[in-house]
C-alpha cells in the first residue's frame, strides 16, 4: 500500500522536524490500518476508527494517572498494601509478612501481586500514593504491547480497538483490578517467550503470572499448557521441565494466598468471587488467542461486532461510573468521574480520634479511601478491604455481638453515603445500643457525612469465639 507523506518546508527547521515526523507517523499509521481492513468498513474508516483505539487506551491510562488516589472497587487495598510495606522497609527496616493494621494482623501483605507491590514500595518513596498509579498504568499499556507478541494478529489496529472496548478489559482497568493485569501482562509475555523455546525466561514469567494472581494465573496459565500439550505433544517433555521448578517456587505464594483471612471467613463467598472473577477475566485473557483464530470472520463481519462492542461497553461505564443514581445502583468505576477527598481530616485531628484502636469503617465499596486513611494514621481495621471481609449485610444482635468480639471491634464508622447506597440495619442497631447504654456517640461529622460509635462497652460483654465459624452467621 503506498501513502504520500507530505513534506513541510520553513525558515524554521525544528519546525520542519516537527511536521515531518508527524506525517512519517500519521503515514505509517494509515498503512497499517489499512493493510487488513475489514470488508464491511468504508475507505474513511482507515483515518478515523483505528485512531479511537488511541484515544480510548489514552483516555484509561491518562484517567487512572491524573490522581494519586483513584477511586474503584478493587484499588484502595492496592494503595494500601504499598504504603505499608515502604513504611517498614525504609522507616523500620523490616520485610513483614503480615500487615498490623489491617484485620487486627491478621491480613498477609502479598495476597496476591508480590513482584508488583514490592516495586511499588521501592518506588513510594520517589512518587508517593502515585507510584500504584503509575505501575496501573503501565501494566494497561504493557498488557496491550504484550497480547501483540503473543499473537501478532493483535498488532492489528482493528483487532487491538476490539481488544481494548471489551467489556471484561475495561472492567479489570477502571474497577482498578491491580494484581489481574499485571497477571495478564506477564502472562502474553510467558506465552511468547514459550512458544519461542526460551525456556528458563518463560519459567520466570509463568512464576510471575502466577504469583501476581494465583488464582487467576494458575487457571489461565493451566489451560493455555493443556491445551498446547494436547496440540504439540513432542514438546510434553519440556512442559514437565518447566512446571517442576516453578511449582515448587509457587509453594510460599500459595500458602499466602491461602492464609488469607477472607479466604476463610466467608469461603462461600470467596467462591462465588472467585468463579464470578474467573470467568470475567479469562474472557479477555482469552481474547487475543480467539481473535487471531476467527479473525477471517470478524474482517468480514466487523461493523456489527464492534457496534455490539461499543454498545456493551458504553452502557458498562455509564452505569458502574456512577453517572446515573439509584437504590443499590452499582458504581465501581467512582473514579472516572471523582476525586479522593479527605472526609475525615477534622476527625483525625480531634482527641476522639484514639490511633492503635481497631475501627470498622463502613463507607461505599466504590472508594475506601477513608479505610485507607485511617491506616495512614495508625487505626487498626476490623477486617480487610475485600468483599469478602467487610461483610456489608443486615445483623442481628447475636450475630453483631459475636462478630465485633471475634474482629476485636473497638469504634464503628458509619457514612450516611454507605447507608444511603446499602439500607442496611447496622446504623440503626448501633443506635439502639446508644439507648440501651451499650454504646455511645463518639464524635458526629459537622457536616452530617459519618457518625463514629464507641461499642467497647458492648463488646467487653460478649464471649469471644475461636473462630468466625462459631458466630451464628
């Protein structure tokens, strides 16, 4: 295909660099867009729809790197697990295994993604809050570069715009699902590096797959090697070469992963996530493979497959990006449209606040960041940051009492954002403690956002179970 470049001439030269390097660029652009254009797209289609692919991976990245804090549903334990660890390697020279602060100790620091948050804590110093931002935002771009050396049908603009509105990738990017895309990236990456014989660089990045996400990486990562020894059985020999070592390597991330405390908690729970994860996720790990296998088809079909993309993929965000409100309404993508805010400064500040004493903080899934910064000022948190922890639900009093002795449960925060979202019955349980004198108000938000109740009274009277398993649940 040839493409005339138009060439600038000026008095000035960097201007004429400038211009000729753009239009070297915007000619290379419409060559390969238009070296496997789909049948069914008009001429015009090679300047406009390949560039959308651009602009939507600028938009994600460049949302996620304007703030240091971004708001979703699975982010803020993310920040705070690399706060944490960069507070004790440079300020208390220790490597814990386990997180204080969070779900009275009991919280391991690496469920999941210990390459990852390591760098991030390495780094914190240099770009605070912001250096999770930034790793986000380059394992986005990285996963995109990397599905295109597993599969170079994913070098295809075309293939990679519908790559990118897949509503399961958009998903993993503005729900802020951390450890899955680093997971993803170095998967394409394994993926490569196998399918090339680089034996010992692909035992590494199958090891970083999998201990990025075990659950995620081990599913996915198992499947791709079934299916590949079922297709190139002269290569079996390598595949126990390579599975041996790194099994045996994985052994102290599974049993992290495993000493979770939400993973035991609420094991149904952490099943239907799990198998709900599972299923979302490995459909956009599984994109790149399936696209380069039907891409014959969708160059013939691709106007109704990107109209249904684009369509599916809309109606996602607007509804999880919380544009529009209602009773339960689901809005994990808070960040796209809001900014982290410090709602809790003047408490902090007060002589109500008592750092080293264990809070339960309810406020929406969406943020959390007032859990996290209730760590950041030395609270310790009744429990963790996944769903499986807080245990968002409606109480009775045998099962509150049992619960807050089991977490040790000294305040409780309750936001009237989380009331309002929820209509759950724990603020009106706390205040009939109020009334019967088994707990009091510690302190009221000025402006009416949050009420901090102190139970002690009311925990110091129940008996402590061994276990959650014992609490009438």
């Amino acid at each position: 295909m040839i493409v005339p470049v138009p060439v600038q001439r000026s008095r000035t030269s960097i201007q004429d660099g400038i211009i000729d390097a753009l239009a070297m660029v915007g000619a290379w652009w419409r060559v390969l867009a238009g070296r496997h254009k789909p049948s069914d797209m008009p001429a015009l289609s090679v300047k406009v729809l390949p560039a959308v692919l651009l602009l939507a991976l600028a938009f994600a990245v460049g949302d996620i790197l304007r703030t240091s804090l971004f708001l979703a549903s699975d982010s803020m334990h993310n920040y705070a697990h690399v706060w944490y660890l960069s507070d004790q390697i440079f300020h208390h020279g220790r490597f814990p295994l386990h997180i204080s602060l969070l779900d009275g100790g009991s919280a391991v620091t690496f469920p999941y993604a210990l390459v990852p948050y390591l760098a991030g804590a390495l780094t914190y110093p240099i770009f605070g809050n912001w250096t999770v931002s930034l790793l986000m935002g380059i394992a986005v771009t990285g996963t995109v570069w990397a599905a295109g050396l597993a599969r170079p049908v994913m070098r295809d603009p075309w293939m990679i715009l519908l790559f990118l509105i897949n509503p399961f990738f958009i998903d993993s990017v503005f729900a802020f699902q951390f450890a899955t895309v680093w997971c993803a990236l170095f998967f394409f990456l394994f993926v490569s590096a196998f399918e090339r014989r680089r034996t010992v660089l692909a035992a590494l990045l199958l090891w970083l797959t999998i201990s990025s996400h075990p659950m995620i990486g081990s599913l996915t990562s198992g499947v791709y090697l079934a299916i590949y020894a079922g297709l190139h059985r002269e290569r079996v020999r390598d595949l126990v070469l390579l599975l041996v070592p790194v099994g045996l390597a994985l052994i102290p991330i599974y049993w992290m992963t495993l000493s979770t405390p939400a993973v035991n908690e609420d094991p149904a729970a952490f099943v239907r996530t799990t198998i709900s994860s599972i299923v979302s996720r490995g459909l956009w790990f599984a994109a790149p493979f399936v696209l380069s296998w039907i891409a014959p088809w969708l160059r013939r079909n691709y106007r109704p497959v990107l109209g249904v993309g684009f369509a599916s993929s809309a109606l996602r965000v607007v509804l999880l990006g919380g544009v529009i409100g209602f009773n339960r309404a689901p809005s994990g993508y808070w960040g796209i449209l809001h900014d982290s805010s410090d709602v809790y400064a003047a408490f902090f500040a007060s002589p109500e606040f008592q750092p080293g004493m264990t809070y339960r903080v309810l406020e929406p899934s969406e943020r959390e960041d007032g859990m996290y910064r209730f760590m950041r000022h030395g609270a310790i948190l009744s429990n963790e940051f996944f769903t499986e922890s807080t245990f968002h639900r409606p109480w009775n009093m045998d099962q509150y009492g049992c619960y807050t002795a089991f977490k040790r449960v000294d305040f409780v925060v309750v936001e009237r954002a989380w009331e309002r979202r929820l209509h759950f019955n724990e603020g009106d349980l706390l205040n009939s403690l109020v009334s019967r004198a088994q707990a009091s108000i510690a302190y009221t938000d000025p402006r009416g956002r949050f009420v901090v109740y102190n139970i002690q009274p009311f925990v110091a009277g129940q008996s402590r179970p061994s276990s959650l398993s014992q609490c009438p649940l």
